[in-house]
C-alpha cells in the first residue's frame, strides 16, 4: 500500500506547466471535433474515402515539413512565441470547419483549415514537451512529460465528444464553433501565464531550420512514436465510426457518429490517466526501459483485442488496453527522449520525434481506410497490431546499441533548467 501510495504522491506542478496544460487542453477541441463528423458528412458531402483520409492526416503531412523548423526555431528564439502563435494559429484552423460547411468547396476549405492546423501544431507540440523538460531534473521527469502530453491529449476527447453529442444534438456548425471558441480562448492563456524558459534574454543561437536531430536516441525513440500512432490514430481513430456503423455494437440508441465520440473519448482518457501513471512510475524506477515494454505490449494486446471485439463490453476493454498502452508509454518515451539529450538539442529532439509520429498517425488513414473497404476490420486491426511490435524491438535494439544495456539508468541533464 506504502508503494502505491508514494506512486501517486505527486507535487503541484509549477505555474507555468499548468498553464501550458490548460493552453492545450482547450485547443485540443478543435483536434478532436472532427474525427467523428467528417467520415459521415464526408458520404454525405460526396467525399471519396481517400479524400475523406487524405483530409484528417493533412495536417500530420504539414508537421513532416514543419516539425523540424519548429524544433530548430525553439532552439534559437526559445518557447513563448512559437507556443503562443501556434496556439493562435490552431484557433483560426477550427474556425476553417465552420466556414467549410457553407462556402464550396467543402473539401478544399477542410483541407486548408488542416493544414494550418498542422503549422500550428507543430509549434505548439514541441515547446510543450520542450517546456516540461525545460523545468524538469531526472527525479521527475517522467512525471512532467507525462502531465504535460496528458494535458495536450486531455482536450481531444473533449473535442470528440462535443463533435459526436453536439453535432447530433445541435448541428455540424454548433459542434465547430465551440470547438473554435475555445481553440482561440487557449492562446489567451497562454500569452498571459507562459514565460520563456528555453533561451536568456539576448541568447540567440544560429542554426538552420534543417537542422534535425539525428542521433540514434532521436531515431529510435522517433520510431516507437511512429509505430504507436500509425496504429491509435491512422487506424483505430479513423475507422472507428465505420466499425460501428457496419457492427452491432452500439451505446444505447446512439448513432454511430456519437457513439464513435464516446468511444474515442474514452480510449482518450484512458491514455492521458496512463500518461502520468507511466511517467510517474518512470521516476522512481533505476530504469525506464521495462515500463516502456510492458505499456507498448499493453497496446499490441488492445489491438488483438479490438480484432475480434463483437460487443459493447469487449470493445470497451480493447480501447482500455490501447488508451493504457499509448498514454503509458508517451510520458516514459519522452523522459528516455530528454535523459539522453542535451539541452541545448531537445527542441531539435523532439521535433525530430514529432516527425515520426506524423508520419504514423498521416499514413495510417491513407492505408487503413481503403484497406478495411476491401478486407474487413479483423484483419486490419490485427496486423496494425504488428506495427508497434516492431516499433518495441527497434526501442530495444536502439537503447542497446547506444548505452550498452537493455535497462540503462536515467541519465541526469539536470543542469540550467529554471525554477518556475
């Protein structure tokens, strides 16, 4: 009881990080508003299934040319303003869903309202995770990533469900303006409560948007990131609604576009409880390389559960075990990320890491939709299943390859970081 206690004895998290929770919280609305309108009204629309894909992983394929600038910027001119325009940015995207549903094209104005929504994405999701390492020492490292993405995947769910409930409720427009509202509302936030925390006053350093962060800590765990949302969010997320649609799984008398929500919420809120878990129990391990394994096996078992889900109650434990095993790898991941990186590199680093990741959750729907049309949801879901397996080996081997050891300690870049 003792141990379990001490697990969740977490300190108040300093100012700043509750503000950058709170900032990408309430823009995460308009992240996750439109997974569960846009399959359907895209049918309703006259939208080719590849269309449909090509417009939710639009903005991952903005973030491949985007990320790596945005980490090598924050490297040069720090945390604040890129946090605070991306945010901005974000905002004026979700007001992009509303102005789709009533100027034509819809499809184009989708379309570009996801591809600011990947510019200001890229921004926002690498000074987040720059910020927390910023303010964090080897001793709670884990539990500052693991807050820090909890809070950015916290408001997805909430974008789901206001996207699946309300739109059913209310309309398409409702659900969106909402969703935009409060998209706008985080970059006010964030302009009042989030300082800098990445550069001095004056310290400019020259580098070149290129400039990535190569090394094998970098790749590897880039990888892994790739592999986990290949499977979450380019299959999972993007076939869900249909899943339902084609099944007779539902909740209560729920149509499938607020069902989905539900759904997806929840597998949501599964992993952002599992992201503080798992970088807490990071922590206070010598390693963090055996809880990576056993929450990236949890995800693989969600996935093989998911293949032969044929109720309420069996789907509900396979999106359990996959919300579990992406949140509780994230905050770990990214704790190993910054154990292994200097300072000086980490906007680099993660950046680096968000490229992957976009590749992942950017393919995913391009393959897993027109796929699941000619071979079914069971097999589509069991073999993305093999996806993050393969990504846990490449974890394995890269750790190996690069410390010498398969539970390597936890490499203390303690020093310089503020107290805030």
């Amino acid at each position: 009881m003792a141990a379990i206690r001490s697990l969740f004895e977490i300190e108040r998290p300093p100012v700043v990080l509750l503000a950058v929770i709170a900032s990408t919280f309430f823009v995460g609305f308009g992240g996750g508003v439109v997974f569960p309108i846009l399959p359907n009204l895209g049918k309703v629309m006259g939208f080719s299934a590849f269309m449909v894909g090509l417009i939710l992983s639009a903005n991952r394929f903005v973030r491949l040319v985007a990320n790596a600038p945005a980490g090598a910027l924050i490297d040069r001119v720090g945390v604040r303003r890129p946090f605070v325009y991306g945010l901005f940015i974000e905002g004026v995207a979700t007001l992009g869903y509303v102005v789709a549903l009533f100027v034509p094209p819809p499809e184009a104005w989708f379309l570009l309202a996801r591809v600011l929504w990947g510019l200001g994405s890229a921004a926002v999701f690498a000074t987040a995770t720059t910020i927390a390492a910023d303010l964090s020492d080897s001793g709670d490292r884990g539990t500052n990533m693991g807050v820090v993405r909890g809070g950015i995947t916290m408001g997805f769910p909430a974008g789901l469900v206001l996207g699946g409930v309300i739109s059913a409720q209310y309309s398409n427009a409702v659900a969106f303006s909402v969703a935009a509202a409060f998209a706008l509302f985080a970059s006010v936030v964030a302009y009042r409560y989030v300082p800098e925390t990445h550069v001095e006053a004056g310290e400019k350093e020259s580098v070149k948007p290129w400039d990535i962060d190569t090394s094998l800590p970098a790749l590897t765990v880039g990888f892994v990131n790739f592999g986990l949302l290949f499977a979450f969010f380019g299959t999972l997320f993007a076939t869900l609604v249909l899943f339902l649609g084609a099944t007779d799984v539902a909740i209560g008398g729920m149509k499938p576009q607020a069902a989905s929500g539900v759904f997806m919420a929840g597998t949501v809120l599964s992993a952002s409880v599992f992201m503080l878990v798992g970088g807490r129990i990071s922590d206070t391990r010598e390693s963090r390389l055996p809880v990576l394994v056993v929450f990236i096996g949890t995800f693989v078992a969600g996935f093989l559960l998911l293949s032969q889900a044929d109720s309420l109650l069996s789907l509900v434990v396979a999106c359990v075990f996959i919300g579990a095993g992406q949140g509780g790898t994230s905050g770990p991941m990214m704790a190993l990320l910054a154990d292994l990186t200097p300072d000086e590199r980490m906007g680099r680093a993660t950046g680096t890491n968000n490229v992957f990741g976009d590749v992942g959750g950017g393919v995913g729907p391009l393959i897993s939709l027109p796929l699941v049309e000619q071979f079914g949801f069971e097999v589509v879901y069991a073999t993305s299943a093999l996806v993050p397996l393969l990504a846990g080996i490449v974890l394995l081997v890269g750790v190996k390859k690069e410390t010498g050891t398969m539970r390597p300690g936890q490499t203390t870049n303690d020093a310089g970081h503020p107290d805030a």
